[in-house]
C-alpha cells in the first residue's frame, strides 16, 4: 500500500490521534445539541419565494395600500359550538361567548383584534340552526412567523375549551392550521426514532454482533445532531423550513449508518485475511472511505439541484440534506476509524449466535443468483425494463398540491374546526380568502370600480367559490381590494382551480384591457405559484442531476457505458417510486393496507425531492458494486468473472445497507403527515427496487449483454485524471 490517497492518509492520522480525534467530535456533538435544542425557534411554515410571482405581487400591493400596519392579518375564527342544544338566546351561550372575547382579547401580544355576534349582530356570523357562532379574531405577526406568534392564542382555546364541557371551543385560520402541521410533524419525529432497534435487527444480521452493529448507529446519532445544530445557526440568519429538522433526521440515519456499514466491513474484511488492526484500518481507509467520499459527493451533487428551484423550502431541505451528509462523510473518514483503534476487534464482541461473522467465505448464493441472470442476459434486460417502465409511465398522471387541513389526523382539533366551517359556514376557506388587488390612475377609477361590479357577479354566478367576504377602496382612492372565500380548503385543487379560473376567464372578462392591472394574492394563490414554478424548473433539476451524475461516474470509473446504464437504471426506479406513489396515495390502491389516506394530490416538493435523494443514494450502491467489479476487472481481464465477483463481495452489504434505509424511510412513512408519507413510502420502494431488481437483475444483465465494452473509454478521453475509486496500487 505505497499510495494510501486522501482518504487513506486521514484515517492513518485518526488511528494515530484517536483520542484526540474522539475527544473533538464529542465537543461538537455538545455543541451541536445545544443549538439543535432551540431549532424551532428559527424556522417557518413558508414557501418562501425567491422571485416574485403574481401573488407575491399582489401581497406587496395590498400591505401598501390597505394594511395598516403592513401585514396582511392573520385571520382566525374561533367557533362555539353548543352541545347540549342551547343556542346564541340562551344566557350560557352568551356568557361564554363574552368571556372568551375579553379573554382572547387580553392576549396583546398575540391577538390585534376579536368581536363577535352580540357585538355586532352580523348573522353571518351564527349558524342556521343558531348553536354555532364564530368569533372573528386577527392575530399578530406575519405569515413567515405564525406558529410562533399562534401558540400562546392556541393554547389559551384549549385552556377555554377544557372549562366549558357543555361546548366545543375551536379555532381555524392560517396560523393555527400551521401550527398544528408544526406540532404533527414534531411528533412525526417520534416514529423515525421508533424504527432504530430495527436498523439494529438489520445491523445485527450483516454483522452478526452487537458492538459492531450499535457503532453505525451512533455515527448516524452524531451526524445528525451536528447537523441539525448546524442548521439551528443558520435559520438565526436566514430562517430554514420548518421540515429541515425531519429530513435531516431521517437522511443523517440512512447514510450515517450506511457509509459506517461499508468500512466497517471492509475494515473486517482486512483484518480476517490477516493485515494488523492498524494496516486493516489503513487498507479500508484508501478503499471503502473513498468510496464513500465519491459516492456521498454524488448525493451533494443531486442534492444541489435543489438550488435551482427559487424557493425556500426546496433550498432548505436540500442544504439540511447536503449538511448531514457533509458531517456523516467527515465522521465516517476521522471519527470512525479513531473507534476502530481504539476497539480492535473489539467490534467483534457479544455475538448473535447462527449469524456468521466471518468474511473468509464468500456467499455462494449471490454469485449463483449473479451466473444465473447473467446466463439470461437478454430476458434480465428486457423484463425488468417493461415492467419499471410500464409502472414509471404513472408519472405523468401525478397532479401535484399540497397538505390541507383535511389531510391532518381526523382527531386533530383544526381538521375539526375546519370541517365545522365546511358543512355549516359554506366554506372552511374562509380563514385563507383569495385576494383580487388592482391599483389604476384617477382618468381609470370609472372603469375599475366597474370591473370590479362586473367580477363580483361573475364570481357569484361561477359556483366555483366560497362567499364573498368584501370589498375596500384604499384611502389614495387609487387602490382596490376584493377577498372571496374559497370553496374548499386554500391548498385543495378545487381552490388553486379557482385561482386559475380568476387570472385566466374571469378577470378578462371583467376588466378587459385593464386585466394587466389586476393582481391575484391570498394563500390559495401562493401554492398555485407554487405548483407552476415547481413545473417550470423540474425539467431544469433533471437535467442537472442526469448530468452531473453521468459526467462524476465517467470520470471515476472511465467508462462510457457505465455512467450511460447507471443514469438509465436510476431514472427507472425513480420513475417506478412515482408511478408506485401516484397509484397508492392518488387512486388509493392498497392505501388502507399501508395506513395512508387517499389524497387528491402528491407534495408539489416531494417528486423532486425525491428524485435528487434517492438518485444520489442509489449512486451510493452503484459506487460501492462497480469499484469491486472494476478491481477484480482490472485484476484479471474477465468480464463475467468480475461482475459475480462483485455482487459476491457486496451482495450481502448492499442488501444490509438497503435494508436499513428502507427501514428508516419507513419511519417517515409512519408519521400522520401525508407529506412525509409519500415521501417514506416513495423512497423507501425506490430503494428497494433499486437494491433488488436493478443490483441483483438488471446490473448483472446488462454488463454481460455488453461484455468488455462495459468499460470502453475512448482515447481522446485520457486527459481527465485517473480518480477512479479503487486505485491500482489498492488492488
């Protein structure tokens, strides 16, 4: 080993100084929990546009023109409810009804403003059968920030609503249905961490002891507390998405213990063909950590794809995502082999029994299964091909939306408040009304006021809207403001359908050639900006990721071949993740087997999320197969020999290793956010595919169809480096 390379070098100096090395990431772990702690503080429930869509616009002109202080309020709608049959006539009812006005209203530093029926007899505001009222209620703060300035006024109705047994007190609006999405995804938290003793399981089985198994685990603990405090330090300066702390937790598990699951074994490996600890530690240093170093770069390199989308929430959890594979990376090539000085073979202790730990034998099974398709090549291509690309061709059916109200828990208070709204106040969009904004010169205020009439009747007689809620000329006289309820909630289809129905029949119609002028805004408006910029720059993310992947595979293992069947192979069980996703949460097929609600939509950030984790991931396999088929190659020439020969050595480690991120994608699938379902549900069956029909069928298939043009490079190509993973003085 007279090249050790970069990776080899750092672990040989992190076996010398290991307590030291230890020493500095248990500083850090420290440091990292104490600023993790305070996470939520910093983050928001926001798209958060980097350009400036039409409802970003119309924002900005209706807090110039209207809003007194310069934020559009936040509405809320506190609702009583009777439950033993009084009605606003009976005295209790008014009672309670004036004791949680002045209550709510003594919260200044939540509330700005609340009133009710017997204030202003407005009959809008009680129900037909007169046992519901509504207490309208505007909070203070802004969008960016309103759980935070929504949890004191939340938690006083549950206050109210525990003292009154005769009522139902409930509240809905923008800022308590955020909150509640923040509280449901902190509890999704908890089912991430309930799938770690099966990471164990798993664990246990490829190594076949405990002290081995638990050591992976732990580097996935410390990646992702360092990371996540990471995180809490930047939101002090430019605030993260409120799921930044979800994601992290759940990608820091997957490659914190997968990366440690590679070394691990090699380190093992070495050691039972008889190299020193050190030598061992060394070996697995300058072979497995480079490869994960090239295969975590990978993942970096999709993850940046994320960028490209000027939106906050895909920039946030792509930087959450790129920082907890940054820091699981630097674990794996310092503090992980420092713990295997310090342990030896130590590992090694309190064996499971029946399971082999030993890896002088190499597994039969999987070079027969790689003989076996090999000599089926035509029917391994061809086969899997059709199938993953029949299913793949549901992609194209996805309709894209976001989590309402109506997707949370049917026990969650503000899915109740909102479907209290729905049945009995025609529209649970009233709290998040659509805004129609226009400002004109003083020779057009004629022919605005006018457009304005004409709109009103054109959405009155649509039948695709809730009620209107009203109409304002700004103080200028230059500005006008027209909020209509929804029909449903502001993120359903039925809604974003009315926000297009708006900018592209109705406000025509209504202003002709002064529709330029005339801005559509409100929440509803935001996500359907939302959805057009997601598939404006989809295409863009795609040929990035396709790209950058071909050109790093190209140059690692200088092979044409190669990058092209890999980019293939990953677009199909991407593809097949959609049309599997597209199947269970929109037709709802096996849906109920798995626990998942049907929707009427997938997460407009979940696809391409999706696609740049699960590519860079799945590159993740690829590295790690192909460096082993690439050694044994370059060793002795034959193409059969070697492609068996590397299923062989990894064909256990890579199914460990998808069997764990599999298992940890599954926690997110048990959360009650439809969210973060599809997204655990979604990657959790790309993984498998990929560990499966593509490693196990489709890889062994395709490079015997090929033979030795596997790797083809031309020589006009031999001016990019040689930086492929295994370096000849290795082999």
């Amino acid at each position: 080993m007279t090249n050790l390379g970069f990776t080899g070098t750092i672990a040989k100096a992190s076996t010398k100084y290991r307590f030291a090395v230890l020493f500095v990431w248990i500083v850090l772990f420290l440091i990292g929990g104490y600023f993790a702690a305070g996470i939520n503080d910093h983050t928001e429930n926001d798209q958060g546009f980097v350009t400036e869509p039409e409802s970003e616009k119309a924002l900005a002109l209706y807090n110039k023109e209207f809003s007194s202080d310069s934020i559009v309020s936040l509405s809320e709608n506190i609702i009583i409810k009777s439950l033993d049959n009084q009605t606003i006539n009976d005295t209790e009812f008014q009672s309670i009804v004036s004791d949680v006005t002045s209550k709510i209203r003594a919260l200044e530093s939540s509330v700005a403003f609340a009133t009710n029926f017997y204030e202003t007899n407005m009959s809008n505001l009680v129900s037909q059968d007169q046992k519901i009222t509504l207490i309208p209620v505007d909070l203070k703060g802004t969008f960016e920030n309103s759980a935070l300035t929504a949890r004191p006024y939340v938690e006083l109705i549950h206050e109210l609503d525990s003292e009154h047994n005769n009522f139902d007190i409930l509240t809905s609006g923008f800022a308590s249905i955020d909150l509640n999405f923040v509280e449901v995804a902190e509890d999704d938290l908890a089912s991430e961490i309930q799938v770690m003793p099966i990471a164990l399981l798993v664990l246990l089985f490829v190594f076949g002891a405990l002290v081995a198994s638990v050591i992976p685990i732990l580097l996935g603990l410390v990646a992702i507390v360092i990371a996540i405090g990471i995180c809490a330090l930047i939101s002090r300066i430019y605030p993260l998405n409120i799921f930044v702390t979800n994601i992290v937790l759940t990608i820091g598990l997957a490659v914190g213990i997968d990366y440690a699951l590679f070394i691990m074994d090699r380190f093992r490996e070495e050691r039972s063909k008889g190299l020193e600890k050190i030598n061992a530690i060394t070996k697995a240093g300058s072979t497995s950590s480079r490869a994960v170093l090239f295969s975590g770069f990978t993942v970096m390199l999709s993850l940046l794809g994320m960028f490209i989308v000027p939106t906050d929430i895909f920039r946030s959890l792509g930087l959450g995502a790129i920082i907890v594979v940054v820091v699981s990376i630097v674990s794996s090539l310092t503090l992980l082999p420092a713990i295997l000085a310090i342990l030896g073979d130590s590992i090694n202790r309190l064996k499971i029994p029946f399971i082999q730990t030993s890896t002088k034998e190499e597994s039969k099974f999987w070079s027969a299964i790689a003989f076996n398709v090999m000599k089926y090549k035509i029917v391994g291509v061809i086969v899997p091909a059709v199938v993953l690309v029949l299913i793949s061709s549901q992609y194209f059916n996805i309709t894209i939306g976001a989590s309402g109200v109506e997707t949370l828990p049917e026990e969650n208070r503000a899915r109740k408040a909102y479907e209290i709204l729905e049945s009995t106040f025609l529209s649970g969009g009233i709290a998040t009304p659509i805004i129609i904004v226009a400002e004109s010169n003083n020779d057009e205020q004629s022919n605005m006021l006018s457009g304005f009439e004409q709109l009103n009747n054109e959405i009155n007689a649509s039948n695709a809207f809730g009620p209107i809620l009203g109409f304002e000329t700004s103080n200028s006289g230059s500005a006008y403001a027209l909020q209509v309820a929804p029909k449903s909630s502001a993120t359903s289809g039925a809604a974003t359908d009315s926000v297009d129905l708006l900018r592209n029949s109705l406000i025509p119609k209504s202003f002709g050639v002064n529709d330029n002028k005339v801005l559509v805004g409100g929440q509803s408006a935001g996500y359907k900006d939302f959805y057009l910029l997601v598939d404006q720059y989809t295409p863009i993310v795609f040929i990035f990721v396709l790209s950058t992947s071909f050109l790093l595979l190209l140059v690692v293992f200088r092979s044409i071949f190669v990058p092209i069947k890999a980019v293939i192979m990953n677009m199909l069980g991407v593809g097949t993740a959609y049309g599997l996703m597209y199947l269970v949460f929109e037709k709802g097929y096996a849906a109920s087997f798995f626990g998942f609600q049907q929707v009427e939509s997938i997460e407009a950030w979940v696809p391409l999320f999706l696609f740049t984790i699960v590519f860079g991931l799945s590159m993740d396999y690829e590295v790690f197969l192909l460096s082993r088929i690439r050694e044994h190659f370059d060793a002795n020439g034959n193409n059969a020999e070697a492609v068996a020969h590397g299923i062989k050595r990894t064909g256990k480690l890579i199914t460990g290793a998808a069997g764990i991120m599999i298992v940890v994608f599954s926690g997110f699938a048990m959360g009650e956010l439809t969210m973060f379902q599809q997204m655990g549900f979604g990657t959790g069956i790309a993984v498998f595919i990929d560990a499966t029909v593509i490693r196990m069928i489709f890889v062994p298939a395709s490079m015997a169809l090929v033979d030795k043009w596997n790797w083809y490079f031309p020589s006009w190509l031999n001016w990019i480096p040689d930086v492929r993973v295994e370096p000849p003085e290795n082999i």
